[in-house]
C-alpha cells in the first residue's frame, strides 16, 4: 500500500516554516525532513507564536504525516574544548525547544567529533551533554543520532560507539537512531548485495536495535564502500545498487520509519520528484 508509505526528501522551509509542507506535497513526499533554522548560523530570532500555529495547522491538513528534524552542522558535543561544547549545548537545548513549540518528536544530530582526544573521550563528552539538554527539555523530543561515515574525527561511524552513546545517558527514553544509507556504507557496512544488507541490518538490530531506529537517510554514494567520505549521489548513480533500496523499501522491519532522500537535486526539486516516485514504486 504504497500511500501508507513515508517517503519524502529534505525540504527547505524558506519563507516561513510552513510553506515546507506545500513544497514537500508538491513533489510527492509523504514524510520530510527540514531545519527549523538556517542549519549553518548558531541561532537564529525565535520561532513565533504565529509561525508555529501555521506550522501546525499545515501539519493537520497535511498528507505528508511525519516530519522530522535535522539539527544545525555548527553543534559538537563531542568536542574536549569548553567553549565550543558551551555554545553546542545551548544551539542544541535551542534546536530542541524550537522542535517543543512546533510539536516535532525527532531532532537529528550528528554525534559530533572528538577532535582529537579519542573515541572514548569523546563518547563520555557526547553522552553527559545529551543528558544535559534533555534535562532541560520537556520530555517530548528525541534526539536521533545520526550513523556517519567517519570522515576526519567524527564520532557515529560505528553502530558501537552509538550504542555507548546511549548506553551511558540516564535519559535512554529520549535517544534514538538515524540510518544513513550512504554513511554507512561508506563506514564500511557493506549493503550492495541482499545478504549484506541483510547482515548490517541484522548487526543494526543486535547492537542498537530496530526498536531505536526512528528515521532513515536514503542516499546513494560517489564513494565507494569504506572510503569514509561523504559524498551523497543520486539514487541510482553511485556505488549502492538500486536493488538495495528496494530491499529496504519492501523491508518488513522498516515499514514504518520515515525515509528521507538527501540527494543533490535542483531547485525545481525534479530529481526528488522523480527518485520518490522510484521509491514508491519499489514497493511489492
Ligand atoms: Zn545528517
Ligand atoms: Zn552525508
């Protein structure tokens, strides 16, 4: 039933908050991502009352029935410097209470980067400023940690150093996971065959489990597997076979998380008309 389907693609909110929603239709998304905020700035003017009543309203009438969150790319929690772990865990506490007053439930986050003082360090880092803004919080977002491709010293790119992530928060109730198709790939999970997609979702599963995973990037790679680069293609045009993302789409364990294309498109946003049509189409 492929309009049971959440499937859509990152959508830009210039404009006014709302207007996302329009946009995301008019191409065909049943789910979207979208910044509540330029994602390059560290805080913008706050979001008002107004806009977020518009937001909602949107979201009522709207077929597109999951919406979720990408944090800014400033925000590192894992970093041992004290003032740029200050300033992350006031942009992130403002991401989320910017996702509070428009009714969101996921914020996705790239864990961050240890920048230097180790993996290990940088879990402990990641997981006592995760627990700091929840705190802060009313309790009714979550934030997602993103699998990343572990490019330079950032943190995410084994489904292990996720897992001890959240293993070390006291608030485990507000963590969960992202899947990027392509950081993953690129992390070294190799999914360009159906049985080693079907392996990393299993390793997925007995490490982090499915239960956590509330959003997925689908994404294809200029890079091969294990390059730990980050560089998405269009579905179709880089190293992981089409075939892998129909695997996913028809996958049982999967079906209701949104799945989210991060693409290049153009700004007419054709190609993402085109790769969601695609995805739907997949489906059995
Ligand atoms: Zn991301
Ligand atoms: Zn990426």
């Amino acid at each position: 039933m492929a309009h049971d389907i959440l499937v859509g693609s990152h959508i830009s909110s210039a404009g006014g908050l709302h207007k996302a929603f329009e946009r995301g239709e008019s191409i065909g998304c049943t789910a979207m991502q979208i910044f509540t905020k330029s994602n390059r700035v560290w805080f913008e003017k706050k979001i008002t009352d107004e806009a977020a009543e518009l937001f909602k309203q949107a979201a009522q009438r709207s077929p597109i029935k999951s919406v979720v969150v990408h944090a800014g790319y400033l925000i590192n929690i894992g970093s041992p410097k004290p003032d740029g772990v200050k300033q992350s865990v006031s942009a992130l506490l403002d991401e989320i209470r910017r996702c509070e007053q428009l009714g969101l439930k996921y914020l996705i986050l790239h864990p961050g980067s240890h920048l230097g003082s180790g993996e290990e360090a940088g879990v402990v880092q990641v997981a006592k400023h995760l627990d700091e803004v929840i705190e802060k919080s009313d309790g009714t977002v979550s934030i997602l940690l993103e699998t990343m491709a572990g490019q330079g010293t950032n943190l995410g790119s084994t489904f292990e150093q996720l897992h001890a992530m959240r293993e070390r928060s006291t608030h485990k109730r507000n963590i969960g996971y992202c899947l990027d198709t392509c950081h993953i790939f690129c992390a070294g999970y190799n999914i360009a065959t159906e049985d080693s997609y079907q392996e990393a979702i299993k390793t997925f599963d007995t490490t982090l489990g499915l239960e956590h995973l509330k959003a997925i990037h689908v994404n294809d790679s200029l890079t091969p597997c294990a390059s730990r680069k980050d560089r998405h293609a269009p579905l179709g045009e880089g190293h992981i076979p089409n075939a892998t993302f129909k695997l996913m789409m028809n996958d049982k364990r999967l079906i209701n998380i949104p799945k989210v294309l991060e693409t290049p498109s153009d700004p007419e946003m054709h190609l993402w008309a085109k790769e969601i049509k695609m995805l739907k189409a997949m489906i059995d």
